[in-house]
C-alpha cells in the first residue's frame, strides 16, 4: 500500500488519476478524516438513498461501529475461499492510496462482509445473492470508535475520470450522510410465521442421537428454519435500531446485497485481534432468563452444573484452545467458564487470549476455528458429513463467521447465529442446538423455539 502524507481530498483524487493513467489500470484510494458526532442508525438510514448495499456492524461491549454505504470493490470467492479472500484483499491493499493519519482499527479501507457455512452443501435459491463468500469495501465508512467518528472514503479512481466531477459527488453524498435529520421507517409486524416441518426435524435429532450412541460422533448441532410474512416490504433501519436498543451483550449486524438482507444479533464472538492480541470466545450452553433475580440466579447455576450443557461447553473450549495453538503463543485459557446473560438467553461463557504469532493472520484463524463444536460439532469432518447429507436446511451464512478486518491486520468475526435472511415481505429465521448422546428431541426443539425469540421480538413477532 502507498501511504501519503495528509492532503485535501481534490489533491488526492488527482494524485490516484495520475497514478490510474500511469499503471493503466483503475486505482483505490482510501482517505480518513475525524468528523463531529453522527448518529450511527442515522447515516445507516440515509446509505439508502446513495446507489449500492449497505453494511451494518455493532461490537456493543466496546460500543464499536461501523456502517457502510455503497460499494467501492467487492471481493468473492468459492473455491478455496479462505485462502482466495485473503489473496485478493492483500492484491488490493498493495496497490492503494492510503490517507489515513489514524490508523486506528476500523478507519482506512476494510472488507466486511462473511462466508457459508459449508460450501460444499448444494445451494438452494434461498442464499442466490450471498455465495461462498463476499466481502465489500464501503464508498463511504462511518467508523465509531472510543466515542470519535471517522469517515473513510474508498473510490475507485478511473484514468478518464475528473477529479472536480468526483469531488462534487463526494461532497454531495457525504452533505446527505452527515445530516442527523432523519425519518426511522415503520418497524415491521409479522403477519404469519410457519416453523419448518418440526416433526422431521425432531425425527432427526433422533437419528443424530444414535449415530452418536454408535460411536460415529461425540456431538451433531442441527439447525432448523422458520418462515416468516409481513405486511409490506421490510425496513431494514428500525430493525437495526431494535436490535442495538435490546440485545446489549451482542453483536448487531446486517449485510445487505441484492435486495436481500442478512441481520442478526448473535452473542458469539469467533475471533478478534488487534495489535496482535487474539480473543477467541468459548459460548456453549443455553438456558432461559429467570423472571425474577431469584429465579434467574438459580437457572444459571443449574445452567454451570448441567452436566449435558458442562459437557457441550468443554468440547467448544479444548477445540479453540487446539485450533489456535500453532498460530499464537502467550494462550490463557480459565479453568471454568462463567454465566454471560443476554436479554432472553444465558449461556455459558470462556475467554481464549494469545498472541498472534508474527506472519499469520485473522483469517488463518477463521479458517481454523470454522465451524466450532457449537456450531458444526465433533469430530468436525464426521458431524459436517452428517450434517450436509441429513439437514433439510440450507443453512447458507447461518452459523458462519461474520467480519470485517482492516489494512492494519486488525479484525474482528462473530458466528451468525440469532440470524434471519430478510427479502421484500418474506424472511426467514434460523436456530439451532447441540445434539450430544442424551438429548431429547423435545428439549432441543424447545431450545431451539427459545433461540428464535431474539429476532422474532424485533420483527413484530412473538
């Protein structure tokens, strides 16, 4: 990457036309700037209205946001997808123009975006717009971090572009963006919901229940699917602010392409590194909220206790805890988890730290973590096989890392769970839950009712 000095963004737009005309081919250029206070949900309403998708991320533990609007480049990749993102990212970087006198996590160019879960599961029409992968460069970044706004511009230059012509457009979207005036959309009322053939699905937490009696596997997480209609096409915006006002332990997240929207507020951090400091989160266990602070007190104890929950939560920890071992040195690992509550849901919780051994990356850990025991099982190869020969569903970016990671090797991904894929007055909601060797599908059916709640609460449902 090309890091230049601090410049107006006329001077850089004609420095990277310069630089077009020259390499004969189009060219990034990144510039950041610090501006006065914008409302995130604001500037996510308004990226409506500026030509291309919009991105949507909330670390709500460190109030971290980013919200993007528009697409400066995409970057897709199937076969060898890990491998392949991360080429092309880095082919990317390495011919920009980078202004950003910050450097701060999140500001300058990023990819954002995420992958499927199993690629190797045949795609039905419902994932048409979001395949193996696809990660996108937002033309304009709204960066909150630590309370201070920062605003990236990525543009592709053109060698025949002008730079007066971009400057004017530039200007007149950014004026649009910063504006705080703004109309939240109506929140959206289900009209009817329709679960996906539950008997079926309880029929095959059975059958995953012997294949493990058997000895074919120690644990198999199934995944099921409710449909759900609206009244009219839905808004994306109010949907985002619901989630930020109610789901306070989460991660808030939506990735918009083709009309369709991917959103959720999954509690499941997969893995973040800043200045080479990795976390990786063990969640695995589940258990409603008390009533009262009595109740919900004697729930989580029963919840560290439970010796099926204990059992599912452990494989999650000592598969992370393996996973990163060749990647990272300095690993902590406690010794027990403790109860991490969200609104609806407590699960059971474990922090991995460790540093990020130099030469490798957030996405060789990604690669290595994905799936977790929480949402694949164990072994990963027999619980998968399994997995994409029986389920119905077609889980698509349900349970896969969604991320972003920045041109200063900093990142961040969580594991989409708490998920709906949302398209014009129709969408769909996903949930699932560990099969271990005593698992009553009943009970798991009811875990999995109680998973859908979260999303449903947010789009006029139950």
């Amino acid at each position: 990457m090309i890091q230049t000095e601090v410049k107006s963004l006329e001077e850089a737009l004609d420095e990277a036309i310069v630089m077009a005309k020259t390499k004969q081919a189009p060219q990034l250029l990144s510039i950041s700037e610090q501006i006065d206070n914008v409302e995130p949900i604001a500037f996510f309403t308004k990226a409506d209205d500026i030509k291309g998708d919009r991105v949507f991320w909330l670390s709500s533990e460190d109030e971290f946001y980013l919200v993007g609007a528009g697409q400066a480049y995409s970057i897709k990749a199937d076969s060898d997808r890990f491998v392949e993102m991360e080429k092309q990212w880095n082919k990317l970087l390495s011919d920009a123009i980078i202004i950003n006198p910050y450097k701060l996590p999140g500001t300058g160019p990023i990819a954002i975006g995420g992958f499927a879960f199993d690629p190797l599961k045949e795609q039905t029409a419902l994932w048409d717009h979001f395949g193996g992968s696809l990660f996108r460069v937002p033309t304009y970044l709204l960066t909150v971090i630590d309370g201070f706004c920062y605003l990236t511009i990525n543009i592709i230059v053109h060698k025949e572009d002008h730079a007066k012509q971009l400057l004017y457009t530039i200007n007149k979207n950014k004026q649009h963006l910063l504006n705080d005036h703004f109309t939240l959309p109506k929140s959206p009322s289900i009209t009817a919901k329709e679960e996906v053939n539950p008997h079926t699905w309880k029929q095959l937490v059975l059958k995953a229940t012997k294949e493990i009696k058997d000895g074919q596997a120690n644990k198999i997480v199934l995944a099921r699917e409710m449909k759900v209609k609206f009244e009219k096409d839905v808004a994306i915006a109010p949907i985002v602010k619901q989630l930020i006002d109610t789901q306070t332990n989460s991660y808030i997240f939506a990735i918009e392409n083709e009309q369709t929207c991917f959103i959720g507020a999954t509690p499941e951090r997969l893995v973040r590194v800043e200045d080479q400091k990795l976390l990786s989160t063990c969640l695995a266990g589940t258990a409603p909220r008390g009533k009262t602070l009595e109740e919900d007190i004697q729930i989580g104890q029963c919840l560290l206790t439970d010796p099926k929950n204990r059992e599912e939560h452990d494989f999650v920890v000592k598969m992370i805890s393996k996973a990163i071992s060749d990647y990272c040195e300095n690993i902590n690992v406690p010794s027990e988890p403790i109860i991490y509550p969200l609104k609806n849901l407590q699960h059971l919780f474990t922090p991995v730290k460790g540093t990020l051994k130099k030469g490798n990356s957030i996405i060789d850990i990604v690669k290595q973590l994905h799936p977790t025991p929480a949402l694949g099982g164990l072994p990963r190869g027999k619980s998968l096989t399994f997995i994409r020969a029986n389920e119905e569903l077609d889980r698509g970016w349900y349970g896969a890392p969604v991320g972003w990671l920045d041109a200063y090797e900093n990142g961040e991904f969580a594991v989409a769970i708490r998920s709906a894929l949302l398209r014009g007055s129709q969408g769909s909601l996903f949930a699932g839950c560990g099969v271990v060797k005593d698992s009553d599908p009943e009970a798991e059916y009811q875990e999995t009712t109680i998973k859908f709640t979260p999303m449903l609460s947010v789009l006029g449902g139950e």
